[in-house]
C-alpha cells in the first residue's frame, strides 16, 4: 500500500488548511485511517482516526473541535480540514493505514501498518 499525503503549507494562525491522502495498490476500505503528526524535537502524537467505514472517529483532545477527519473510500483518500490553526500545530503531518483494524480505531502509531511520506505544516503567529 503506498499512501501519498499533500496538502500542507504555511499559514497564519486562525487560518484552515485540508490534508489529503490517497491510497493506492491496497484494499482502502479495509483500513482504518489514521492522521498523525510530529514537531522538531518531540515524538509523533495522534491527531485523527476513522474507521474502516467512517462510522467511528476519535481525534485528539489538542485538536477537537478545531479538526475533521474524513474519507472516501470510492476514492481511496481520506481528508484532514484544520481549521483555527495555531502555531503549535505547526509539524509534519502523516497519514497512515491500519490493515488490522476490523475491531479497533487505533490512536497507537505502533498499530500503523503503512505510512505516508509526510507533509509539512506551519503556522506562524
């Protein structure tokens, strides 16, 4: 499975930005699909799941309500909308598959089978 995430860029803060990732040479819709990320310095944190089906969705405490996950699995993408951005969203952002996610939506980057390369964010102040 290759997953190719786009969509990232620098913005001011309060501004919105929407990730894309689409996948291909696999089964999209049996993965859950997950958006992590990880600033300079620190370690890769959760940022959104859903699930194979998109009936289940969990998003970080740092991010909800400001953060929409969402999927199309005609398409093979799943979609990340930031609105209110703020400067420490600032990070590479990563989209990623779950092959083994029949009975879980995981926020564990370890339960993460395939990864994206990665798209750079940044907000200023």
């Amino acid at each position: 499975v290759q997953l190719q995430a786009s969509g990232g860029g620098l913005v001011q803060a309060g501004d919105s930005l929407r990730l894309s990732c689409v996948a291909s040479g696999g089964t999209f819709s049996s993965y859950a699909m997950g958006w992590f990320r990880q600033a300079p310095g620190k370690e890769r944190e959760f940022v959104a799941v859903i699930s194979r089906s998109g009936g289940s969705i969990y998003y970080a405490a740092s991010v909800k309500g400001r953060v929409t996950i969402s999927r199309d699995n005609a398409g093979n993408t799943v979609d990340l909308q930031m609105n209110s951005l703020k400067p420490e969203d600032t990070a590479v952002y990563y989209c990623a598959a779950d092959a083994d996610s029949r009975w879980r939506t995981s926020q564990m980057d370890r339960d993460y089978d395939y990864w994206g390369q990665g798209t750079q964010v940044t907000v200023s102040s």
